[in-house]
C-alpha cells in the first residue's frame, strides 16, 4: 500500500501522510521514530494546511520520483514537533483507559455495595417476627425475592469479575471466551 504527502512547493516544505485507511477514511499521520507509531491524529496535517492556507499544496505518492526528491530536498513541516505530539497521544490514551478502568472499578463497587445492602435487607426480614399467617407469607415472598435479586447480582458480579483478570503489573486484561470455565 503506498504512502502520501502533502508538499508546499512556494515554502518548500512537506509533511508526511503515511497510508490511507479506507476502513477509518484518514491517514496515519506521521511517524515517531522514537516511540515507533504513528500519530494517528489530523493535528499535525491540520496544522500544515492553515500555515500554508494562501499557497497551493498538493499531494504526492509515494511511489514518484518527486516523492523521494521532496524527501531529499524539502523541509520536514514541524520534524521535531513529532515525537512530543507522538507522546501526548500516547499520554491522552492512557488517560482514556484509565478512565475507562476506574469506571469498571467504581461499577464493581456499586455492585458489591448493591449486594451488601440486598443481604442486610434479606437478614433484616428474615429476622422479623410476624404475628399472622398472612404477614409471614408476605415476609417469605418478600424475602425469596430479595434471595432471587442476590442471586442474579451475584452472577453478575461473578461473570464481570471472570472477564477481565489484573496480571503483575497491575494491567487489566480481557480473558477470551475459550479460556473462561
């Protein structure tokens, strides 16, 4: 698959594409050496189209001898701008799965407090003392509910808690389907 670039030729001046993803209809961005990964974000690209907004650029192939020419000759647009762009992508993803963690993390507890509170209520009515027939019917129907919402709170908490196991390091992992008893 080949890659682009957009060129300035008043500025003399080109910025990396890299391939285009048909699925995500965008392109990779350009890419870090130092973290081995491309930008994956428009920003740079973005950037490079309004400082040259009153210049026509235009984009090139990868596979043209004017391709390697600019590669040659040009200016890189912003070359030592990558890596630092490269780690404050890395950083907002982190961010995000972070985010997303603690909000596993905080439904987990929810669940278990859920849980904790049906079994004081379900204690707490198994306990009562009743002085009629009709009470205690309504007492133990009352109560084989509260039983029967544990029981499905507790398969819940079981089946989130088996998809996902913490390895040494404290990294939360998805545990494939095949893998699960």
């Amino acid at each position: 698959m080949e890659e682009f670039l957009i060129y300035c030729p008043t500025c003399h001046e080109y910025s990396r594409l890299g391939k285009y993803d048909k699925k995500g209809h965008c392109f990779q961005g350009e890419y870090s050496l130092l973290h081995n990964c491309h930008l994956e974000s428009g920003q740079l690209i973005f950037n490079f189209l309004k400082d040259h907004s009153d210049h026509s650029v235009k984009l090139v192939r990868s596979k043209t001898n004017e391709y390697m020419d600019i590669l040659k000759n040009a200016h890189h647009y912003k070359s030592k701008d990558i890596d630092q762009l490269a780690d404050e992508m890395i950083n907002k993803q982190k961010a995000v799965e972070d985010e997303r963690l603690l909000d596993r993390e905080l439904g987990q507890l929810q669940l278990h407090i859920l849980k904790g509170l049906l079994e004081e209520e379900a204690n707490t009515i198994s306990n009562q003392a009743t002085q009629t027939s009709a009470e205690s019917q309504f007492l133990l129907g009352k109560e084989e509910g509260l039983k029967k919402a544990l029981n499905i709170l507790t398969k819940l908490i079981e089946k989130t808690s088996i998809l996902y196991r913490k390895n040494v390091r404290g990294e939360i992992h998805l545990i494939p389907k095949n893998k699960q008893n």
